[in-house]
C-alpha cells in the first residue's frame, strides 16, 4: 500500500531524529492513513486510502449504513 492520501496528496516526509548528544539520524515523518469506504460525488461507494485530516474535516463523505435485512 503506498503512504499517500488519495484525497490531498498528503505523502511522507524526511528530517532528523535528534538525541541528547545532538546527533542527527535520518528519519520518516508518515501520514496517518486509514482505509474507508467513501462515496464520491456520482454517488457511487468505493474504498479510498485517505489520511485522518480529510476524515476530520469532512473533505470525504461516508456512505449512510444500510438498514439490516431481517
């Protein structure tokens, strides 16, 4: 699964893990991903890799649970 947000682009980032001593390592800054169903503007339901930002915010719309069948 690749670490980039469908909806924004949001993808990882680099910089330093810095110790005590001052030393610098390189490191990985990664999006907090999450698989979801969402459903696009046509109304159609299809799974997504969206980060937890656009969940938050609204910027993607999940579909209404279906009633149980009894």
């Amino acid at each position: 699964m690749s670490k980039v947000c469908e909806n924004c682009g949001k993808k990882p980032q680099v910089g330093n893990n810095v110790s005590h001593a001052n030393n610098k390592s390189k490191r990985r800054f990664v999006p907090n991903l999450r698989q979801v169903r969402a459903q696009k503007a046509s109304g159609e339901v299809c799974t997504m890799t969206v980060c937890t930002r656009c969940l938050r915010s609204g910027a993607v719309v999940k579909p209404v649970a279906r009633a149980k069948a009894e």
